[in-house]
C-alpha cells in the first residue's frame, strides 16, 4: 500500500508514514469478528458506539465500518472519510519507496540477517563434515532410526538431523 506504484491516494500514504504501532483500533470484537483498522475518527466513534450500545446489535455500528467508505478513502485521501485496516506494523512504515526500492531494500535487509546468524552457527567438532556413525554404515542396521544414528528419523528419534549440524542434541 505505501509505495509509488500502490493505486491509492498519496494523503492516505503519508498518513501510514506519520503512523505510529499504536495508531489502530479493535473494532467488532463484540461479534467476535475483530478488525484492526486504522485509527481515525471514524474508527473511533465505531468503538464508541459498540461500547455504549445497550441493545449490542451490529445495525448501530454498521454505517460506520461500511466497506463502500473505506474503499473512498484510498481514492479521496480523506483519511477519516472512512475506515481502513492497518496493523501494527504501520508503525515501521517511514517512508514512500518504489517497488524496486523496496524489494531492493528487502533483499539486503535478508541478507545481512543471514550473514548476523550464520554467525551464530558453531561446530561441535574441529572438521566441519559430520562423521559416519557405526550404526548407519552397518548394512544390517540401515535403514533403522535410533537415538544413535544421526539425522534419523523414527518414533525414538526426535529433533532430526540436530547433530548433524551441529545446532542441538536429539532430544528422546
């Protein structure tokens, strides 16, 4: 939704940019049909009514989530002509990017992500290739998983393939 190319208004994007996490609001959890949408007039007096209504029927908050006034809203800009959704993560949105930009910025992102954890990786042992366990090289036992054989697979075996890499022990 916040980028050049999305086909929405640009006053409903850099209402996204100025957001914060906390600009939402749980709407229609009386009928436990919960929405989070974003936190404009609209949105609020839908919560206001559902609070206060007595009779609890959706009728009374129905004008207010219509989805015909939320779909003006991305052709309007009026941001509280309506209500929208809008997570949380609205608040990490801080900027108005292209497509490429933001695929770009993604992909390095994961990148140095994996570059941060592949660092966390240890060896259990100096030679990074896993040695043969005496089980799994004897001809008469392959195929058999057990607590022995790493990487197995099998009802006594649990967490597969933990030794191999190095990143914990089975656990049965």
């Amino acid at each position: 939704m916040c980028t050049v190319e999305a086909p929405i208004h640009v006053k409903v994007k850099e209402a996204i940019v100025r957001a914060k996490e906390t600009d939402t609001e749980l709407v229609l959890r009386r009928w436990r049909n919960t929405s989070r949408l974003f936190s404009n007039k609209v949105a609020k007096e839908a919560v206001e009514v559902e609070r206060k209504s007595t009779s609890g029927k959706f009728e009374e908050v129905a004008p207010f989530v219509s989805g015909k006034r939320g779909r003006e809203v991305f052709l309007n800009g009026d941001v509280d002509h309506g209500v929208w959704t809008a997570g949380q993560v609205i608040g990490l949105i801080h900027d108005i990017p292209t497509c490429a930009e933001l695929i770009t910025r993604i992909e390095k992102e994961a990148e140095e992500t994996l570059i941060k954890a592949s660092s966390l990786i240890t060896s259990s042992s100096s030679d990074s290739s896993p040695e043969p366990s005496p089980k799994a090289a004897d001809p008469a036992t392959a195929g058999k998983a057990g607590p022995e054989t790493p990487g197995a697979v099998g009802k006594d075996v649990n967490n597969p393939a933990a030794e191999i890499w190095g990143v914990g022990k089975p656990k049965l």
